[in-house]
C-alpha cells in the first residue's frame, strides 16, 4: 500500500487552524500528527513512499464543487467542457470533487438520463464525481423515480421556475415534488426566478431594440429572484421539504433566505464567484457584443446596489451555505455569438471551476472571510450538504485522501494564455490577480497536479453514491 506523508503545514479547518503532518495510505488519510514527535516525523519522512514538505503552507481537503454542467445541453448546443476537460481543469484549481447535474427533459425517465450522464462521465474524469437530477418534468413516473435514484445514490433534485417551456415547472408541480423530497428525506434543490414575468420583460426590451447582452442582466430584474425565492420557501415551509436555492446572485433574496433560517427553516443558499467578484455594469455593459462572455442566470447584479458586498457578508453569516460555479461554459465563438442582435438566444453560463478555490481564498486575503470560512464554502459544508461527508471535505482519519497543498504566499495570474485549462476560448476572469497559489493536489491519494505539471490520468476519478444531507435540523 503506498504512503504519502504531508509535513510542516497548518491544517486549516471550519473550526480551526493547527500545525499537523498528514499520513495517507492507499488513497485514505489513516492519521493526522502532531508534529512534536522529531523521531516520529523523520521516520516517517524517510520510510514513506512519498515525503511532501508542506512547511509554511495550508493543508485543506480537496474543494466539493457542488454545482456543475459539463457537456449541458443548452439553447441549442452544448456546455463546451466534457467530463474529461472539465474535470481535469478542477483539478488544477483544487477542486477534487464535483456534482454535476443530470437532466431530464419533459418525457424522458429520470431513470434514463441517469443513465446517459454515467455513460458520459464514466471513465473519463480527473476528479471524484456525483449526480444532481434535474426534474424537468414533473409527473406520476418522475416522482416516483426520486426514490429509486436515491436509492442509487442520487438524493438531490432540481427544479425551475425559470425557463418556460423547457425546464419550467409550476407551483403544482413544485409542491408534488417538495412532498416527495419531504418524504424521502432528499434535498429540493431550486432555480429561483419567476420565468414567467422575465419573458414579458424580454419581449419588451427586444421590442424596443435592447439587444444587447446588458438588457439580459435587466430583465432578469432583482425583484424577481426575490419574489420566486419567497415563494420557493413558502412552499418548503408548507411541504417540510429542505431547500437549497441554487446560485443566488441577489441580495433580496438572500435576505429571504437568512430569514427563513432565522426562523429555523431547512433553507440554504448558494452563491457563485462570478456574483462576488463581476457586475452588471462592467462585464454585462462592456462595449459591443464582449458582455455575452458573462451572460449567465442567475444575471449579474449591479454593483452600484452592493449586491457583491452584502453576498460577502451573508457568507460571513453563514447564510451563505456553499459557494459553487454553476460552471456551464460556452465559446464566444459559434455558441455565445449565437445571439448577436438578440440577447435571449445568447447560451447561459460561465466556466469557472478551475478558479473558484483562489478567488475564495482572494477574499481571505482582502479581509473578507477567514481561511476558515474559506474551507467550510468551499469543501466541507458542500460535502456535509450532498451526503458525501466526512469521505469529503475534511482533513481526519478515514477520510478520502482529497488533499490540497496551498501556498498562501505565492501567486495565479488567471487569464487565457496563462493559468487556464477549460475548454473555453475565454476567461471570465482575464487580468485578475490571486494572491495564493494551488502547488499539489492529490486525489484519493495519489498527485495529479504538483508545481504546475498535471500528473493525473483520465478515467481516475469514481462515481461518488451519496447519502442524504447532513446538514438539515
């Protein structure tokens, strides 16, 4: 059974930070050290297959991405990353688990496209990976699909309020299935935003020749996140269903969600980097066609309203559960210049899997969150919330050798032609500077990423089958 012993780095935890040395054998951590032991640790570093010096850096489980979409299929083509790309480039940003959402179409079995995403994912990925449903037709057979799928493993469903005629449900359709994920004791999982009024709002803009990608941002409007997260929690509140409201970019609705957890409800709440870091107003308004690079739904909100500011300080709180991408790329060339002249046919998404670890760990160091939080958003409350915990998300005994060696000290320089690994013609973060830097990665014990080489092999990650989450009342 190979060994890898970790040496002289703080391991950093949501409860704490400590100087401890980490021994990994056959893919598992078997214990964490304290290092006062001087023959312990030489004996260790000598006789162990492999001897990493971590000193002067952090130590932190392997970031859980819980919200991803390799391959989706969107407005006419696909999410440009597959399984195989896509993983790979989390690994180089530190992200050594995903959950990745199947989806179901109205018609189709859940069962089914189950079964197509294990085909697409199986034997391809850098990384571990897990499955989200996405129920985009809810009916007799897909209800009583949800328990058989958690039976598999799967014990998290997805559904929309946006997107009429495609992933749409209605508030009928919500409260069958709240009932059923109540029951089963699975988490609900919700794209907040009344799709009904946005497409008024669309067809009057388009009518006044507001083409642009800005015009996506205002007519997806604030208030309507807000309203359709009222009443996504009313409805759980109704049913005792869990809830998770998936990449909240609002502060309004983030307001609702604090309160109904205020109140003791089963409601969370995750946001994504691109609502912390970009805006309506400089990346939405660049000059021509360029804002279509950050179409995304939920939209970017607008700065001058502080919406980036109050979502830090909800993650400060706590509510902010987890911060996820919602990576879900496309090229600006033959897919996002699908809708020059028209915004609404512009496919929705931002890839940024690979850089979610350091642009958290940027708001460590500007004195927004602690390291701490860091870890808890990024690694060990996703996998707390997805049932993956502690396998995932934590540096103990017993625990899946997910490990990331993170120099706080050194530096990423995001852009196209530097530290970019997705299959994306572009960055969403061109220019942007980290003060941090991801130096070794292992995976289930092994290294797939050290100091800038990727030693991983395509096919080494697994299917992860899921319990329920541990993280409810």
């Amino acid at each position: 059974m190979p060994t890898t012993f970790i040496h002289g780095g703080t391991v950093v935890s949501p409860t704490g930070s400590q100087l401890l040395d980490v021994l990994v054998s056959d893919g598992t951590i078997v214990a964490v050290l304290q290092p006062g032991s001087t023959a312990l640790a030489a004996d260790l570093t000598s006789s162990a297959d492999t001897a990493i010096d971590a000193t002067g850096k952090y130590v932190i489980p392997g970031g859980v991405d819980g919200h991803t979409h390799m391959e989706m299929p969107f407005g006419g083509t696909f999410a440009s990353d597959t399984f195989e790309t896509g993983t790979r480039a989390a690994a180089w940003g530190g992200t050594t688990t995903i959950v990745d959402f199947a989806v179901q179409n109205p018609g189709m079995r859940v069962q089914d496209t189950v079964a197509a995403w294990h085909d697409k994912a199986a034997g391809n990925c850098a990384i571990d990976y897990g499955f989200h449903q996405i129920m985009g037709g809810v009916d007799a057979d897909s209800l009583k699909g949800m328990a058989e799928l958690v039976n598999e493993g799967i014990t998290s469903f997805k559904l929309f309020m946006a997107y009429p005629g495609v992933f749409y449900s209605t508030d009928s359709q919500i409260l069958r299935a709240m009932q059923e994920a109540a029951e089963l004791g699975a988490l609900l999982m919700m794209h907040a935003e009344n799709g009904i009024a946005i497409d008024v709002l669309v067809e009057q803009a388009l009518a006044r020749g507001d083409t642009a990608p800005y015009f996506h941002g205002t007519s997806r409007a604030w208030q309507l996140e807000e309203e359709a997260t009222h009443r996504a929690i009313m409805l759980a509140q109704l049913t005792g269903a869990p809830l998770y409201i998936v990449h909240v970019s609002a502060k309004q609705a983030l307001a609702q969600i604090a309160q109904a957890r205020g109140e003791g409800q089963n409601v969370f709440g995750e946001t994504c980097p691109q609502y912390l870091y970009l805006s309506l107003e400089e990346q939405l308004g660049a000059p021509g066609f360029d804002g279509a690079k950050w179409v995304c739904s939920t939209p970017l909100r607008s700065r001058e309203e502080g919406h980036q500011d109050e979502l830090w300080r909800y993650i400060r709180t706590g509510d902010v559960a987890t911060v996820a991408t919602d990576h879900c790329p496309f090229c600006m060339k033959g897919q996002k210049d699908m809708g020059i002249g028209n915004f609404a046919n512009i496919p929705n998404g931002i890839g940024s899997v690979e850089h979610r670890m350091d642009l958290m760990f940027q708001g460590v160091k500007d004195g927004r969150i602690s390291r701490e939080r860091w870890v808890d958003v990024c690694a060990t409350t996703p996998a707390k919330m997805f049932g993956m915990y502690p396998r995932k998300g934590i540096i103990s005994p017993g625990a899946d050798a997910d490990i990331v060696i993170y120099d706080p000290n050194g530096h990423n320089s995001i852009g196209l032609e530097k530290t970019h690994h997705m299959n994306l013609d572009y960055s969403a973060y061109e220019g942007y500077e980290i003060d941090g830097h991801v130096d070794t990665v292992l995976s289930k014990g092994s290294v797939i990423i050290d100091q800038g080489a990727y030693l991983g092999t395509k096919g080494h990650g697994s299917f992860v089958k899921r319990g329920l989450s541990q993280n409810l009342i």
